[in-house]
C-alpha cells in the first residue's frame, strides 16, 4: 500500500492466532483477475495456447513441477494475454499450497526457461476480504462489530473469522476503514453459487449505507443499496428504479423495447445500397475527401510502406486530400 497504516484486531473467532495479519488482508482487497486458490505466472517465451503441442509439454512441466515440490494441481487456465505477453494460471487444492508457490517463488521449466512468478490470489478459495469504506473517525469498533454480526446478507454469505480497524500511523486516529476475513458458506466443500451473491455490496450503519469493497466486486445497483434483503442486482435491472432509457416504470433497461429497437439490426436494401455505393464512387461529396475506401485499403497500405508513409499519418491523409479522391490505390499513386 502506498501509505503507512496501523492495523487492529477489533474481533477474532478462529482457532488459534489470526490467519492473516491486517496489512495481508488489506491487499486481497485489490482485485488480481487471478481466481481463488489460483497462482499465475508469465511467460518469458512465446506460447500459443491454440497449439496441442505447447499444452502438452506446459502441462507435463506444470505436473513436474507439483510432483518434485508434493503441490496437488486441480485447474490450469490460460487468461487473456496483455500487451501480447501470455499468462497461465494454476488452481491448488489448499491455500498452505499456494502460500507455498508464492512466497517460495516456485516455477517451472518452459522449454529452456522459466516463466515468471507474477502474483497470486486469496489463497483459501472459501474466503474473502471485505473492506468498508469511509465510516465515520469515531465510530465505536464494538457498536460496528454488531452491526457486522447482525448484517442478513453477511450472514447469508458467511461466518466473519477477523475483523481489523485500520489507523492512520502517526496520530492513531481511526481512518474509516475497516477490514473483515469473511468465510463463505461451502456445500460438500464448495463455496454455493448462493453464498457469493449474497457477499454485499453495501454495508448500513448508523441508517447511513457504506460502501463495501473487495477483489472482483459486482456493479451493485446504487439505488437499492439500503436494502439488505434484495438479492443482488445492477442498476439496468433494478426491479424499482425506472428505466434508464425511457424512464417508464413497468420495466427494467434490460427489457425495454426502445431499447432493444435501437439495437437491433436493420435490414439493408440492397438496391439503395447500391445506388449509394455509386454515388460514393462518382467523388461528389466534398465533405470529406480524406476518407479511404475498405477495398483499397490494404493496396494503399502497401504503396504507402513503399513510398515510406506510415498508415493513419498526417502525409497519408494530406496526400489523399491532393489527389482529392476517396481512395488511393497503385494506378492513383502511380509506378
């Protein structure tokens, strides 16, 4: 975190000491795109997931890798690349295991290399960090540990393990902030569908709605935000609200007709179609002379290399405008 911060313990109802001390839990709070349990790592070299032969060998290095440091693997995933940089994420069957892999730095060998260990999620897939946010510098800890306590939708989700305060490090002074280790509900040792809807969004206090953070949080709607037993819903299908498009009440934006019809796809008329794509042709607009044609395109784009122009610059489009055509193709530049 970018500032100092003292934390805490208000409340703490698990066996033993603390699982997670307040500075580690207040970073699960920032969302990673890592899924619980999960460990990723970045490639160094190039690897296409399309390609039979690079899974394999990723997966007999990924299973090497368990089998020589005892880690029990359930899911490997492949999340969209950035900026062309290819990820692979690992799914552990316990959070010692994924504490493990992270603050040993474990990795594996990828043809000749070793992808880099970028970050991980919350290592126990049954838990989650709740922040809220912005309540008042003197509130009294034990009157928000209550309302925590009696909170439906907190219940609904879970049971809360800690509860830490955050401090401003010098003065001592509450910030506002507090953090809760939540852990959800399980069937047959699965987090329920059920149990992660009902994680809230908005957390009331004093008559006064909170908001509530943590990693991969929904668009919860704004509106309904004082109702705490509302199952979860965003604003475009908010069951109250009108509609943010027409403004009528006996419907949601989802289902709106306007809407909808201003969407939908309109069907072309392929005589006037035509009748416009000549006129296009014929160069009498001279509203917008700069403008290329898609067919032409890509063999402007190759005489452009040519003659050194880059595509999209300002000579590009000032050369068109010279000519003054629509389109520049081989026979307009000329050999």
């Amino acid at each position: 975190m970018e500032e100092d911060f003292e934390y805490r313990l208000v409340s703490s109802h698990g066996s033993g000491p603390t699982i997670m001390a307040g500075e580690d839990l207040h970073v699960e709070v920032e969302p990673t795109g890592i899924p619980p349990g999960g460990v990723r790592w970045q490639f160094s070299t190039r690897y296409r997931v399309s390609k039979s032969s690079y899974r394999d060998v990723l997966l007999q290095s990924i299973l090497n890798m368990c089998k020589e440091h005892r880690l029990t693997p359930l899911e490997i995933r492949h999340p969209i690349p950035k900026c062309g940089t290819q990820f692979v994420d690992v799914i552990f069957a316990n959070d010692e295991e994924v504490i493990k892999v992270y603050d040993g730095d474990i990795t594996f060998d990828f043809y000749g290399t070793k992808p880099e260990l970028v970050d991980r999620a919350m290592p126990n897939r049954k838990h989650v960090a709740l922040c809220i946010q912005m309540l008042p510098s003197d509130s009294d800890m034990q009157e928000v540990l209550r309302a925590l306590q009696e909170n439906g939708r907190i219940r609904k989700a879970g049971k809360i393990v800690d509860v830490w305060s955050m401090h401003c490090s010098g003065s001592g002074r509450f910030n506002g902030k507090v953090l809760v280790l939540l852990e959800l509900h399980t069937q047959k040792g699965a987090v329920t569908l059920e149990a992660r809807a009902s994680i809230p969004g908005w957390f009331v206090f004093r008559n006064i709605a909170y908001l509530v953070r943590y990693a991969d949080r929904p668009v919860w709607c704004f509106n309904c935000r004082y109702d705490e037993e509302a199952p979860f819903h965003s604003m475009h299908n908010c069951p109250v609200s009108p509609c943010s498009c027409c403004k009528k009440k006996d419907h949601t934006s989802v289902r709106c007709p306007k809407r909808q019809a201003q969407v939908a796809r309109r069907p072309r008329n392929s005589n006037k179609h035509a009748l416009s794509s000549e006129d296009e042709d014929d160069g009498d607009n001279e509203d917008s002379p700069g403008r290329a044609s898609v067919i032409d395109r890509a063999s402007m784009q190759r005489r452009f290399a040519e003659l050194g122009i880059r595509d999209r610059s300002a000579e590009a489009e000032e050369l068109a405008r010279d000519f003054g055509v629509l389109a520049l193709s081989e026979s307009d530049i000329g050999n």
